[in-house]
C-alpha cells in the first residue's frame, strides 16, 4: 500500500509543479522525498523500486517535455535511459541501508532526517556522475558547463539546487517519517 501510494505521488509530483522548483535550466526535485520514504518503511528494495518509479517519470519526460533530458534523450536515447534509472535505483538502495544503519544509533527523527539527507545528496551525486560518465563528452554538457572544467562547472550549476533539495529533503522526510513511526507504519529495526 505504502509502495503504491509513494508511486503515485511520484507521479503526480512529476506533472505537476508540486515535485520541482524550476530555476533556469535547473529543477530543485521534491520527488527524493517519496523515494526516502520508500527506503525507509521498506527498506532498500522498497527504496529501489520508488527509484525506479523516480527514473521511470525523468525517463518519460525526457521523451518529450523538454529540458536538459530531452537534448540528451536526442544524443543517445539508451544512455538517457541509464541516466535517469540507474542513479535513482541506485539512491534508494543506498539510503535503504542507510536508515537500516543510522536507526539502530538513533532515534526515529533523527534517522529519518539522515535518510532525507542523503536522498538528496546520492541523487545529485550519482546523477551528475553519471552525466560526466555518459554525457560529458557532448557539445550540450560542454555549452552548460560554460567553458569551465567539466567538475568546476558541475559544481557551479548543482551548488544552488543541490543544497535547496538536501535542506528541504531533510526537513520533510524527517516529519513524515516521524508521523509513519507515530502511526506505526514503520518496522522495529
């Protein structure tokens, strides 16, 4: 039930202005958010498969909403695919584990806002290594990087968003963790 509910918000987070704050180029996700929340009721497999929901939902609007996704989509459909599957998987299993290991130290709130945390910030990770992997070679990421070198213009162009997703992320899976625990909708680790 849990699983469902979280994939629907996902979705509907994705095509409504509720799952990203969009600045420039950029777009601060709150679709982490569900993801963590997965991870942490669920576990990592609970977590991998919200992921892939989050990947499933870049993926389709790669395939025709625009943005950074589609010019990437029109690269190279099947590295679009990796890019955006393979980082979100890769996020909630890791922060699956993430929660099992914070939790066993600390308290709910605590280790929910942990797993907030570091939702947001493997995201951002693993998805812009995966675009310098993948992409970093193509005249798009070159133009976006703006003549900086590949790693300074990451930085540059994630600083802002990145810490507004980790921030936000901390703050909200927190609460809502907190809330699952009190309703005991969360398993004694």
């Amino acid at each position: 039930t849990i699983l469902g509910l979280m994939a629907g918000i996902l979705f509907l987070m994705a095509y409504t202005p509720l799952g990203y704050l969009n600045i420039g180029p950029l777009a601060v996700t709150f679709n982490v958010i569900p993801v963590a929340v997965c991870a942490i009721v669920l576990g990592p497999t609970g977590g991998a498969i919200a992921g892939a929901v989050f990947g499933l939902t870049s993926f389709m609007q790669a395939m025709g909403i625009g943005g950074v996704s589609a010019a990437l989509f029109q690269i190279n459909p099947l590295m679009t695919a990796v890019q955006c599957f393979g980082p979100r998987i890769l996020d909630g299993i890791c922060i699956g584990f993430i929660y099992r290991a914070v939790h066993k130290r600390a308290n709910t709130y605590v280790s929910c806002a942990v797993t907030g945390f570091f939702s947001a910030f493997l995201n951002t990770l693993f998805f812009m290594t995966a675009l310098v992997v993948m992409f970093g070679n193509t005249e798009l990421i070159r133009n976006l990087m703006g003549g900086h070198n590949i790693i300074v213009g990451c930085c540059l162009m994630v600083g802002v968003n990145a810490i507004s997703e980790m921030v936000s992320s901390t703050i909200i899976t927190a609460a809502v963790g907190t809330a699952l625990s009190k309703a005991h909708l969360i398993p004694a680790v």
